[in-house]
C-alpha cells in the first residue's frame, strides 16, 4: 500500500489525520513544528511523540520528501533543478542568487493546458495538477532550501488552474505553524484565470504578478488563448477592487516580441489600460524555443519602451536574463528529459 505523505498538508489537514488516528489533539501541532520549523525527513525524527504514535503513524504514512533527479549550474550562479513526479515525468524549479537576496521559482503544475504561442511548457500539454506535497518540496528539496529570500510562482504550469493546492503551498509557507514567511517575499504568477484571481486576492496576501504581453485584445487573442475565456478588460476590473498601494504589490510582466508588440502603439495603449494602477512593468527578453517564430526585441527598443512608460509615471524596468547557458526558458529541460526516456 502506497503511503500518504505529511510533508504539505496544512494543520487542519493534520488535525484531521490525528483525529482519524484517535491521537490527542496537539500532536498536530508538533508533526508540522518538525515538518516545517524543524526540517525532520523522517517521522522517527519526531522524538517528543510516543513511540507508538511514530509507529501507528509509520503503517499510513511517510514524510514524503522527494530528491531532484538532476541539477544544472550557469556560470552566473543560478541552477535549474529537474525533480521528478508522479509516473515518470518531471518538473523544473530554479534557484536565482543575486545581491539583494536568493530568489527560488517553482513550478505548479506537469506542463500546462493555457496553450501560450511563446511557451515551452506549453508545447508538453497539459500532464497533471501537482500537489502542495509537490509544489513545496521543489523548495524543501533544493541545496539551497535554507538560504531563501523570496518565492516566485512563475516555473511551470498556471497556478491559478491548480488554486486549491498553491493556496495550501501558501498558507504553508506564510503561517506560523508553517514556514513563517513574509507574503510579501512570495509572488504569484498568472496569465489571468479570473475565478482563482478572486480566490487569490482574498485568501492570500501575497504579491501578484500578471503574464500581459499585449495590451490589445485581438493581438494578445493570437498568442495567448486564455484572452478568449478570461478577457483582460475583466482581469483588469477584478484587480481594481483591491488596494495595492501598500506593501502588497501587483505587476504586470511583460515580454517583448520582435515586431509584434514593441511599438509606440502599444506603449501608448499600456499607459491607458494602467492608468490608475500603483503598479510596476516588468519588460522581458524572450529567449528562443524550437518551433517558436518570435524573436526578442532588441536592447535600443527595449530601452525606449522602458523609459517611454517610466516619463508617463509607470514604473518599468528591464528583467535582467539569468541561466541562458542551461536552457534557461521555462519547460526546456523537462521536455528534454521526457523525449530521452
């Protein structure tokens, strides 16, 4: 009989399960002081429950920690991790060093269904939800998992199409029986799943972050489908409910194509659909793919799209490209790893 894993449940969860055991009420407070504060691996790590306890739970249960399969490192430092999931597929997680802090990228779901023209991940399909056990031991799992400074959701799939278990990731990672972490060290990625945006803004208090890319409806319709189903004009409206001139903070990412959304148009159509946000633009190089057309802007007209928002007051910066010498976009080493099985 297959196991189930403690690593990744909540404490309600762990309530449950102890309930379910007929075991006294605070040892669910203990297991996920020795899962997350105290890093146990094991549960006869978990010395201050009855041996007994250990035991009963040892016949159902295990920690369910999962070490990475491979690990590239790019001569700036950052390094893509491959782990393995569920039967025989594969995810990736990057850790980004950097002077102000180390930043890791999970991903949160096995290839994804929203079918980005520019996407890698994409072109896999969609292959599963992963589970918050999953999602969390891409960072647990890591060398680097105690030198973490922030958390970006921005690896592969989209979290908003898998809300329930990175809303459990989340509050793992932001409660006190959990992680302890500031939300304001973590973002959330999306390209705009209206129904777990709402879920999103009031359930968790971290950062957000959407994938825009055009801000012309037919033109972001071409290369990112989701427009169809979930239209920016109601992405846009939802957001507007909430208040992020505070330390919460919203952004909008945004990646620029040769030729397709780099001109003054749509410099001038950004600066009317974010008017009013307190909000930050950042503008990203596009890094190749194998059957992908587009082609990144180049660094003059990039440079002139960043400060051409920045003189309308809408703050904008460049994202520096890290891990360009490891296959650096998103989805390539796990479609690697799938064709050479």
């Amino acid at each position: 009989m297959d196991k189930k894993h403690l690593f990744g449940k909540t404490l309600k969860e762990l309530d449950s399960i102890i309930t379910d055991q007929s075991l006294p009420a605070y040892n669910a407070k203990q297991i996920a002081e020795w899962l997350y504060f105290n890093r146990a691996s094991t549960i006869d790590e978990m010395t201050n429950l009855s041996q007994k306890t250990r035991q009963n739970l040892k016949e159902k249960f295990d920690v369910g920690l999962t070490a990475y399969s491979k690990v590239w490192l790019s001569k700036d430092g950052t390094k893509k991790y491959l782990f393995p999931v569920q039967e025989s597929k594969f995810i990736e997680s990057a850790f980004i060093p950097e002077d102000y802090g180390n930043t890791i990228c999970v991903s949160s779901q096995v290839g994804c269904k929203m079918g980005c023209k520019f996407c890698m991940t994409g072109k896999q399909g969609f292959q599963g939800n992963l589970s918050a056990n999953e999602i969390l031991n891409q960072i647990r799992s890591m060398d680097e998992s105690e030198k973490i400074s922030n958390i970006v959701f921005m690896g592969m799939g989209e979290p908003f199409d898998n809300i329930e278990e990175v809303l459990k990731s989340l509050e793992i990672l932001t409660s006190s029986y959990g992680y302890a972490m500031s939300p304001k060290r973590i973002t959330v990625s999306t390209i705009g799943i209206v129904s777990g945006l709402k879920r999103f803004l009031k359930m968790s208090k971290c950062h957000l972050a959407i994938s825009l890319h055009s801000p012309f409806d037919e033109e972001r319709d071409r290369i990112m489908p989701v427009q169809k189903t979930n239209p920016l004009k109601e992405v846009l409206n939802e957001i507007r409910k909430y208040d992020f001139s505070g330390q919460r903070r919203v952004s909008f990412e945004y990646i620029m194509f040769k030729g397709v959304n780099d001109t003054s148009m749509h410099v001038n159509e950004l600066i009317r659909i974010l008017h009013g946000f307190s909000c930050r633009v950042n503008l990203i190089h596009f890094h190749s793919i194998p059957g992908v057309e587009f082609t990144s802007s180049d660094e003059h007209t990039i440079k002139l799209f960043e400060r051409a928002l920045n003189d309308k007051g809408i703050y904008t910066t460049v994202r520096t490209s890290r891990g360009l010498d490891i296959q650096a976009a998103c989805g390539m080493l796990s479609t690697g790893e799938l064709r050479n099985q």
